[in-house]
C-alpha cells in the first residue's frame, strides 16, 4: 500500500500492492468460514443491532441486512463535513480495513481506494450524531458506496449514483459483514485527532513566535525564561529554551522590572498546550493498534469490541480545546499590552499619526470578538450521555462532537494569532531596528504578507491571507525562521 507521509495528502495516489491483496482474500475467506458455521450468532450480520441484537435473522434477511444497515441511521443533514475532512476520514476506514481484524471483501478495499483515487466526496453531516459511536455520520459516508444519499462535487449535492456513473463505476454490492463493518468504530474522532493534533502544533509553534516578539518589542527582562526555572518540567524546558534561543538577551527597557503578566506566564502556557496535544497525538496512535470494528474477528472467532466508544480521544481533545482558549485569552491580552504606549514606549494604538488615524487598535477589536468565540468552546464536549435504543445504548462519548470543537478552537486561535503578529510587527517597525537576530526572520515573515502601516487601511483581506499562510506553514522547529 503506498500512503503519503503526510497522513491525509489530497493530492496522493493510492495503490493495493498485490501481497496485501492476496492477505485480504485470505482473511476475507477465514471470515466467511466463520460465518457460515451453524449456531454461532454474530453481532449485526446474523442477528439485529443495538436493542434488536436478540432478533436472530433467517438467510433471506441476513442478505437484506447489511445493505439496511446504511440506509436506515442516515438521519443527518447539512452542514457537511468540508472535502478534506471526508477524504480523511474515507483514508482512516482503509486503514481499519486493512488490519487483520476487520477480514471485509479486497473487492471492497479496492472500491475505497478506487473512491479516494477518484475524489469522490461523500456528504456527511457535521453535528447531530447522538449515537453511541459513528453510525449516522457512517451511514451517510458509505451507503453512497450503493449508489445511495449524496455527494459533493465542487461544493454542490450531486446524487451518488450519478456520481459513481460519471466515473465509470458500478454501485458496490456488500457481502456479509460489510455494512456492520463501515459502520463500526470511531474512524470520525480518529480524523479529528489526527488534523486537530497537527493544528494545535502549529499554533504552540506560532504562539511561541508571537511570545518572542511581544518579549523583544516590549524590552521584558529575561530572567523569567531561564530554562533552569523549569525544574523538572521537560516541556515548559524546551519552551524556555526555544524562546531563549529566539530572544537572546536582548535590551530591557529602561525602568522595565517585571513585564506584564501575559509576557511572563506564555511559557508555562506553551509547555501545557504542547503536553497534553502530545498526548492526544500518543492516545490517536495506540488507537491504530487496537481492534475497531464489532464485532472484531479475533484469533478465528468473533469478538465484540468497544470502538465506537472514542471517549479517550473525545477528553484528550476537549483538554487540547480548553488549552487553546487559555493561549488566545494571553494572546489578546499581549496584543492590547503591545498597542498601549505605558508598555511599549511607542505611539499609542501604533499609528505614526495618533488621532487623525486609529492604528490598530481595531485589529485588537477583531481578536477580542475571536476570543469570545473561542471561549464558549471550552466546555467539554464528551459530557453528557443520553439514554437512546430503549436503553440499550445509554452512554455516548460524542468524541466526533470534540473533534468539531477543537477544530472550531484553532480556526479562532489561528485569527488571535495573525492579529497578534501584526500587531508585534507593527511595533518592530515602528520601534526601528531589525530586532534581536533571533526574530528577524520571523519579522521580514510577517511583513512578506502583511507590511507595516504608514496610514490606516483595511486589514481584514490581510488578517486572512496571513492566516492561510500560517496554516500552511508547519514549524517544526522555529530555527526554521531563523
């Protein structure tokens, strides 16, 4: 199987080496063998599921059943998943696929693959998935694969038979177990993990960026970020480390004994943000050796399993969440100290003209509207199950609701922290001089995109392409900028 680096790359092309092939028509026919012993009820293929488990199903509605299963959870609506996010999630179903357990058809992998390949994107709901596990958004995403519900091409609701026909593909017929098999498991939060993790580093990276600059323009004293404060901490160390290595020792500012607060507490801020998104990003990585479908067949037999039930995922995400909204909140904080001259030493609101112009403190304004945003995202998502199937499922760990919001979090944190940054390099340029080596380059990086103001215009075009930019950039280490 070749599979990009880069987890989820739109652009790559995916191929079934002929090994793996032969692996699933091998475990695909220990699966059918299972199957067809006699007394030996399994989970959703030969009996119902959730409260109806107990109802046992003849061969006719067995051959019925898979099928039913897809059509009848697609109880959701719009607003959809964005296309990214679908093939995303499409590739974290291939890879359940493609471990032992699962043992569905190589015909119904190739079909997977033959959909990422294709760009088809499946229309799957956002919100309103109050089921235990997936099994509405799972519904919506594969009974497409029938030729059924909806799809999107170029942003508009196309039927997915007609989209499958444009491509010259036949609706997929499912065998037994298949339809129980693309329902089951979490594959929704593990795409939420997995693009969450890699937003919520890029902001820690920036965050640590725009602490850098605020330190520099502001003329903080640097004790406050001697890694030896650290202790035994290893994240708030490598905080420390890095923030010294980008701000050196640097001037004070004369009569400066103690920064503001929102200067001094960014490392420890930072350390929290970067320990618990490591371990959301080590929690999503044991969840790829662990069985996700339910039944799983395990050693021959079939096993039942608790994948749907994501809430490890779900509370890690919800912590990484409250962890953001702590970074925007310092974040704004920082920006409204860089605009007032009592901190800076530099003319107020950062216009070379203050009066006949307003600088940036409308800028501030855009952040702060941010911040309340971002704020009423912190309360957990993964708290507060339901009863539903009669009882039968009366626990819910809304892990894909989570997900939403820590994604929702960094789209408000990635505006905090554009306006942030110009705000930081607003008062470099005003300031004079190129600022502490360290920063320089972080400097002429912000100015290539938005450059400093000599009159008032309109930035919100710019507080955007900036943020594109900064999502587009991963700093894997801020050296980078160096």
């Amino acid at each position: 199987m070749i599979v990009s680096d880069s987890e989820f790359a739109d652009s790559e092309r995916l191929i079934l080496d002929k090994p793996l092939v032969e692996a699933l028509k091998r475990r695909r026919a220990e699966v059918l063998t299972a199957l067809a012993e006699p007394g030996n009820p399994v989970y959703g293929v030969t009996t119902g599921m959730g409260r109806l488990a107990g109802v046992v199903l003849d061969p006719r509605q067995q051959a019925e059943h898979q099928r039913n299963l897809l059509i009848g959870r697609a109880v959701g609506g719009p607003p959809w998943l964005p296309p990214e996010d679908v093939r995303a999630l499409l590739v974290v179903r291939l890879r359940d696929f493609l471990r032992p357990w699962s043992g569905v058809s190589p015909e119904l992998v190739q079909f997977l693959v033959d959909r990422l390949n294709d760009g088809f994107t499946p229309a799957v709901p956002r919100f309103g998935l109050g089921s235990s596990g997936e099994i509405i958004a799972l519904s919506h995403a594969f009974q497409t694969f029938l030729g059924l519900g909806t799809v999107l091409e170029d942003g508009v609701e196309v039927p997915a038979a007609a989209a499958l026909a444009a491509r010259g593909a036949a609706p997929y017929v499912l065998g037994p177990k298949e339809g129980a098999s693309l329902l089951q498991g979490s594959p929704l939060a593990v795409m939420h993990a997995a693009r969450g993790w890699t937003e919520a580093q890029q902001l820690v990276d920036l965050q640590t960026l725009t602490a850098a600059m605020a330190i520099d323009v502001l003329g903080a004293p640097r004790a406050v970020f001697s890694p030896v404060l650290a202790g035994g901490d290893d994240h708030l160390r490598a905080v420390l480390h890095e923030l010294t290595e980008l701000v050196g020792i640097g001037p004070v500012r004369p009569g400066v004994v103690q920064a503001p607060l929102s200067v001094r507490v960014a490392p420890r801020a930072l350390a929290h943000a970067s320990r618990v998104n490591g371990d959301l990003h080590e929690t999503r990585r044991r969840w790829e050796t662990m069985p996700g479908d339910s039944p799983s067949f395990v050693d021959g037999s079939f096993v039942p399993g608790t994948g749907y039930h994501a809430v490890d995922l779900g509370l890690r995400m919800d912590a990484v969440t409250a962890a953001l909204v702590h970074l925007g909140e310092i974040s704004v904080q920082r920006t409204h100290r860089l605009l007032d001259e009592r901190f800076s030493g530099l003319p107020p609101q950062l216009t070379a003209d203050p009066g006949p112009r307003a600088g940036l403190v409308p800028l501030h304004k855009r952040a702060a509207g941010e911040l309340h945003a971002l704020r009423r995202l912190a309360t957990p998502a993964t708290l507060g199950s339901i009863d539903t199937s009669a009882g039968q499922e009366d626990v819910q760990a809304f892990a894909s609701a989570a997900g939403e919001q820590l994604r929702a979090a960094a789209s408000h944190l990635f505006a905090i922290t554009a306006c942030e940054l110009i705000t930081a390099s607003q008062a470099r340029y005003l300031a004079g001089g190129e600022g502490v080596p360290g920063l320089r380059a972080g400097y002429g990086w912000v100015r290539s995109v938005v450059p400093p103001l000599d009159e008032d215009r309109s930035l919100g075009p710019e507080v955007e392409r900036l943020v594109a930019v900064c999502r587009a950039a991963f700093f894997d280490d801020l050296a980078t900028l160096t």
